[in-house]
C-alpha cells in the first residue's frame, strides 16, 4: 500500500497512487484554480501540477484560497 502525507495527515492508497499531482487534486475533488500545492517543500505552479509526478511517501500540502474580508 503507498502512503502520502496530505497536510500534515497520511492518506493510504490500496490500489496506486495518482500519477501526477493534477490526477491527486482530482481525486481529492479539490478545484485546482484555488489552491497552491507544495511538494516536498517546493512550490509547484498549478501549470505543472499535471507534469508533477506523485512518488510514495512524499509530503504534499495543499492550501485554499478564502475569499472574505
């Protein structure tokens, strides 16, 4: 089983991990234009979220944007 660290909470996949981290974001049903992603303390863009390979183990975070004021 591969395991991923989803903000600071590790989320156990069975079956496989998602390929990238687009594919995560989908899964997640999370909207991909409110969010900034961080892979293994690197900031990722959201255009390379679908380039960003998912690897076992790693620590994602993801972060929405609130609107508010």
């Amino acid at each position: 089983m591969e395991t991923l660290i989803i903000n600071g909470n590790e989320k156990q996949f069975p079956d496989a991990l998602p390929d990238t981290l687009a594919d995560l974001i989908e899964q997640l049903e999370v909207e991909s234009k409110t969010i900034i992603a961080e892979v293994d303390g690197r900031i990722v863009e959201c255009d390379n979220f679908g380039k960003t390979k998912v690897t076992n183990g790693q620590k994602i975070e993801l972060v929405r944007f609130m609107g508010g004021g």
